[in-house]
C-alpha cells in the first residue's frame, strides 16, 4: 500500500528541505537595508550602502522599493531615509498577538505613580530582552528607552529576570550564544557571580540592575508568565541612583513584583511556581555554572 508524506501547512507542495530553503537574495538584502534604516534615526543613502556593503545604486533600488510600499520614507529636504509607518503597523500586528502591551499599559501607569519612577515593559527574544513599551516618570532627570531597544539578559532587570526562572541548560544556551560582554564596572560577567545573582532573584521574585549596563541607572525588575509558567518577558521601573538608591529597593521590588503577577493575570499567565522554593533555586546555582561551560 503506497503512503504519501503529509505536506507541512505553509510550504509549497514541491518543497523538498534545507536544501530548497535558501534565502532569496534580493529579500534578504532588502531586510537587511530595512533593519539598517530602522536602527538609524535618518540616514543618508551613502550610509546606507556602507553599513550594508552594497553598491549605492543597489541599496536606491531597494529603497525605493521599500518606500513604495511605505517600509521606509524619504525626507528631500535633508536628503535622508528613515523607518516608515507600514513598519509600525506591522510591529502593532505582532504585539496584538499577546496584547501584552496593552493590557499592561495601566499596570504600569499605576507602577510609574507608586513609584515615581520609569516604567518599562520588555519582551524575551532568543538572545537578548527587547523594550516594547514604556511610562515615563514626570521627573525631568529619568530613564528612557525607544521601542525595539534591545539589551543583553545578563546586564537588564529584565533579562536577569527571565534568565533565573529559565531551566539552567536554557540559560547555558543563551550565556554561550550571546557572551557576557562587560559594559561599566558593576556588570556581571564573570558566570559565578550571575548565577548567585540569579538564585537571589528566583528567592525574592525581583531582580536589580545596579548600574550594571548604564552607569547611574537602577532598575528593578521581575518576570511575566505565560499560560505554561514559562517567563516571556518582564516589567520593570528605572531611573537614576540618586533617586532608586539601594534602601528603596525593598520598597520598590515588591511593587514590581505585584505589578509583573497582575500583567500575567491579566494575559492568562500562571505565575512560575518554582521562585517559592529556596531547595530547587540553590541547587541550580551549579547547574547553571555547569551549563555555561562549552
């Protein structure tokens, strides 16, 4: 009796594998001109063509292209290319998916007034936290990250959040892909001390980024769940040293926390139940260090 394959839903019927999965050329220098555009806040095309490494005439025609279908905009007064509103809209499409960002919004605007400070909320990629969203204080001396801002797990409130509720071969993964680059003084990248540092947040629900990725800024942090208890993101509140200083956090963690345990409510979330056990968080403490090493 003959037995056909079942096709996968979403590839054509005569996709074969890896071998057929090559990247479309023009597509992929396309994306990579939109990325360049999007990092920038109004390039020139001689910018452009550098930090992609094509030839001008081929990074207009891909412009060009992008503008027509409104990815990229043109400013001819100061001859310079900047992200377009097609770019928004597709971005607002992917955060629908979620609603994250929405139904934190007012979890956050409660933080921002309890605390007085910055309140932020972050997603988890694969190898680093992304800013999706952000209440700024009223004060004139705060915290502020554009939306897509991307920083390191090992040096944000946010990542070390996630990465203490994360199973340790996870966290090896990630350290090994992404590398504990040192970015001031107080950041943690020596392993042992991180993985201390992430036992201490499973244990209390919170995490601290204590000038450890901008020199004069605190932040405070804690975890969002997802319906399987796995951390995807996480919300937090920054702000300078002078204002956050180290007797406030026990003030501000468990604010942060509530609000984190409110935002995961509110999207279906469960609330990791790993972070009330001092046994299983200290065991990981050397699975971790473990787990890091190649």
């Amino acid at each position: 009796m003959e037995t056909t394959e079942k096709r996968q839903r979403g590839r054509p019927r005569a996709f074969n594998g890896p071998s057929e999965a090559a990247s479309v050329q023009s597509l992929d220098r396309a994306l990579r001109i939109l990325a360049i555009v999007a990092e920038g806040s109004g390039l020139s095309l001689s910018e452009i063509a550098a930090q992609s490494g094509l030839a001008a005439s081929t990074a207009y025609r891909m412009l060009t292209t992008l503008q027509n279908h409104g990815m990229v905009e043109f400013e001819s007064t100061d001859q310079l290319w900047s992200i377009g509103v097609e770019t928004y809209r597709m971005g607002a499409a992917f955060l629908r998916r979620r609603k994250l960002v929405d139904r934190a919004r007012i979890v956050m605007q409660e933080l921002m007034e309890k605390t007085g400070e910055t309140a932020n909320l972050g997603v988890a990629e694969d190898d680093c936290v992304v800013f999706v969203s952000q209440v700024e204080t009223h004060q004139a001396i705060r915290a502020f990250f554009r939306p897509g801002t991307r920083s390191s797990f090992h040096a944000s409130g946010i990542g070390k959040a996630v990465l203490a509720h994360l199973e340790p071969e996870r966290v090896g993964a990630i350290l090994r892909k992404a590398g504990l680059e040192r970015f001031t003084e107080n950041t943690l990248s020596d392993i042992s001390a991180l993985a201390h540092d992430l036992v201490r947040i499973k244990l209390r629900g919170w995490s601290v980024d204590d000038e450890e990725r901008h020199p004069g800024m605190r932040c405070v942090a804690a975890a969002i769940f997802n319906e399987f208890g796995e951390p995807i993101g996480g919300v937090s509140v920054s702000g300078p040293t002078v204002r956050v200083t180290q007797e406030r956090l026990a003030e501000i963690g468990p604010l942060v926390r509530e609000a984190a345990t409110e935002i995961t409510r509110m999207i279906g979330g469960l609330s990791n139940p790993s972070s009330q056990g001092s046994t299983d968080a200290s065991g990981s403490l050397f699975d971790i260090t473990a787990a890091r090493s190649p």
